[in-house]
C-alpha cells in the first residue's frame, strides 16, 4: 500500500499516532485519545509520508 501524508501526533505520555490529513478533517471535535485517555495534542512530526493510524492507508 502506498503512503500518504501524515502529521505525527503525540500525546503527554510520548505515545505518537500518525494521523493523514483526511482523517483529520474527518475527526475534529472526536479527536483519538491513549489507552490512558489523553489526547494526542502536540505535532510530533510535521506533515510526511506514512501509514495514517485511524484509516490505515
């Protein structure tokens, strides 16, 4: 599968996810949180190539 653009989040904890810009439209006001129930909040990685971790592609 090919990669497509995606921002690294992070979370307080240092957990990252990578999130491609069409999911994040998609999740404004529903933003993913850690197992811990922290929001990823903070750009780990500015806009790159990668897997996106909420569509997968």
């Amino acid at each position: 599968m090919k990669n497509q653009k995606v921002i690294t989040w992070q979370a307080p904890t240092g957990e990252t996810l990578n999130i491609c810009t069409k999911c994040e439209k998609k999740l404004a006001g529903n933003w993913p949180k850690t197992s811990e129930g922290q929001e990823y909040c903070q750009v780990s990685k500015g806009l790159h190539k990668g897997h996106c971790g909420n569509c997968g592609k």
